[in-house]
C-alpha cells in the first residue's frame, strides 16, 4: 500500500459555534485528501494536504465534458467518543462502478477507505456532536488533462472533503412533499443513472426548481422511456407500502444502488417484512392511494437517512400519505439506521468501522 504524507495546516479554521444551524454542505474542515494518477504511473502522491482551492487548467477535461463521479457517506461521533464509518467499503465499491462506467481507472479500495479513514482521524475535532449532525465525507474523481477534445483522461485527481452537516432537509424527520415530474427525465437505461456522476445531477436541476417553486421539496422521477414506472426521488431511492407489502424499484440500470436503500432492504426482512423489489408504475401507487391501501412512503439516502414523504402531487392528482405524518416502518428504520450510526444500537451486522 502507498504511504499517506500529511502535512497539517498552520492556519487552523475556527469551527463552528452553533451546531443547531450547521445546515448542508457549506462548511469544510481544515485538510483534505488528494492523490495523482497519471496514465504509465498509476495513483500515486496520496496526500492529506491543508483545506484550500485547487489550481486546474482551464482546458481541463472534467470543465467540458464532465468526466466526473462522486460518493456521499458520513462519519459519526458516538457518545461514548467513538467516530465511526457507515459501511465505507460499499461507497469505495461503488465509486469503481462510477468509475467504470465513465473510463476514469479503478481505484484501490481498501487504500482508499483507509485514506479516508486517516483524513477522518485529522479532522475529527471537526465531527459535531448535537443530536442528527455528523461529518458529510465528498471523495470526488476528476479527469484534468488540459485537452479540450473528448476522450477519456490521462491525468485525474481523487480528492476527498468533509463538512460538518446537520439536517439534509429543513424539514427534518417531517414528511416532505414530492412532485411528480412528467416532462423530464433524469436518466434512461444504457446511460449513467446507475453511477453517481455530476452529469446526472445537473439534467436534474430544472425539475428541482418548478417544483421548488410549486412549493414541494423534490420531485419523483419516472423511467425515461415510458414515464410511466417509479425511479427515484431526487438524490435518493424510494419505498412505498402498500397493503402489507414494502416496495422498491428493482436496480435496472437507471437507478443508483444506494447504500441506505441496501442497508434498509436488509433490515426489514431481518425484521420479517416482506420487501419487494421490483417495477411499481405512478399508476398503482394512485391506486393503491384511492383504495386507501398507501399506508407509507419514504426516500433513503446517506443525507437524509430517511425521509417520510407526505404528500404525492401527479398531474391534478395530490396524494397524502398518511395524514401527512411519519408512519411506523419509516420511524423504526430511522431509529435503527440512526441508532447503529450514531452508535447506540449494537452492530450485530457488522456495518461500522471504527476510525481510530
Ligand atoms: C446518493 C444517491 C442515492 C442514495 O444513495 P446512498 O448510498 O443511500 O446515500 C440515491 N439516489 C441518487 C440519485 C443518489 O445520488
């Protein structure tokens, strides 16, 4: 394995002072981690260098034509001290997956969880500690070749960046509202939905903003060729109960493999729900809805963890979902999820990782 340098910053930032109003995602430690590659030489220089701008190119490739993918995963301070890593060998795979898909050379692994790890143990005074915050980890790979022609890069930057976060949404645990998005589409089968990659996120920033403006939180994504079969909900999967049945759509390729969506599929049937995965169309969801047989729904994801969704707007169609409150199943997989992250429940799945 490569040698970790760290070199510390001499400049240390204060850190924030209330961490009721951490908000997401503007604050940023005092170091961060980067390593090199370059084709014939592979990853190498791997670095903990102090937090501050980055000097590219502006022909760099990855300001173009967006050769770019990312992961999304937190460390948490238990109350006894511990900080602890949430299933970080699962972003790590994920992130090749990315990689894959988009040209960009695989990335050790296990290296690479370990390097986080070690920019985690630097910053971890920066880990807040008040209930529902944590440390949002950003590693990123960019491909910076200074070559305005596409074609995939030769010379890449793994960077990784923490914040100090607090709630994803202003809403909290509260039931959010979500709109149906009819006209566009985020993804389609053989393109890249299925890989985190900064393309996908801005094909979905106009549907974001007409539903930010009718006044809903995220909108739902159907499937881009028949607009017909449930996706996703912005940057995070989506379960529905119906009857006695907890539905997820089925991994087709459009979607992506979210690490709280897996962790949730698993302990549900532990707890012997029946989970589903499979196509589920707006249509069934209405109905079940009129039938009065939607009993739940809720997004997952690093971010939010859970979040119930209250109302569905279709069309004219407006949905509540069950009386706009948090039902059961979402409070208890919260409670669950949140509990063996912030290290309050016992581990018995073997799914944090201690950073020392
Ligand atoms: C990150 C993300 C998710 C959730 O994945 P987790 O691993 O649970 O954080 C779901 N959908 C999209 C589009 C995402 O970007």
């Amino acid at each position: 394995m490569q040698e970790i340098k760290v070199e510390l910053t001499k400049h240390p930032k204060e850190k924030p002072q209330d961490q009721s109003k951490l908000g997401f995602g503007t604050i940023f430690t005092d170091h961060m981690f980067i390593m090199n590659y370059d084709k014939g030489q592979g990853w190498h220089d791997a670095r903990i260098v102090p937090y501050g701008p980055l000097s590219l190119d502006p022909a760099a490739m990855c300001l173009h034509y967006g050769q770019e993918v990312f992961e999304g995963m937190k460390a948490y301070k238990a109350a006894d001290g511990r900080v602890l890593l949430f299933r970080p060998d699962k972003n790590m795979a994920r992130l090749n997956v990315s990689n894959e898909r988009l040209c960009i050379p695989l990335i050790d692994e296990d290296f690479c969880v370990k390097a986080i790890e070690k920019l985690v143990s630097v910053d971890k005074d920066w880990i807040p500690t008040a209930e529902g915050t944590s440390l949002y980890i950003r590693p990123f790979i960019i491909g910076v070749d200074p070559h305005v022609g596409v074609h995939p890069a030769s010379h890449l930057l793994f960077i990784v960046i923490c914040s100090p976060v607090g709630a994803y949404y202003p809403e909290g645990l509260n039931p959010v509202r979500i709109y149906v998005e009819q006209n566009y589409v985020r993804a389609v089968r053989g393109g890249m939905g299925f890989t985190k990659t900064a393309g996908n996120y801005a094909a979905s920033l106009k549907a974001q903003d007409e539903a930010e403006k009718q006044n809903y939180t995220q909108v739902l994504w159907l499937d881009g060729v028949e607009r017909k079969y449930i996706e996703e909900v912005g940057t995070m999967n989506v379960f529905f109960v119906i009857d006695n049945e907890i539905i997820t759509p089925s991994l087709q390729g459009s979607i992506l493999s979210g690490i709280t969506r897996m962790s949730s599929i698993e302990l549900l049937r532990s707890w012997g729900y029946k989970v589903t995965e499979r196509q589920l169309s707006i249509e069934e969801v209405a109905k079940a809805a009129d039938e009065g047989r939607l009993n739940e729904a809720f997004g997952t994801g690093t971010a939010a963890v859970i979040s119930p969704i209250g109302e569905l707007k279709w069309g004219d169609k407006v949905m509540p979902i069950n009386n706009g409150e948090i039902g059961p199943i979402s409070q208890k997989l919260y409670d669950n999820l949140t509990g063996i992250q912030w290290g309050r429940l016992e581990d018995t799945h073997g799914w944090t990782v201690e950073v020392k």
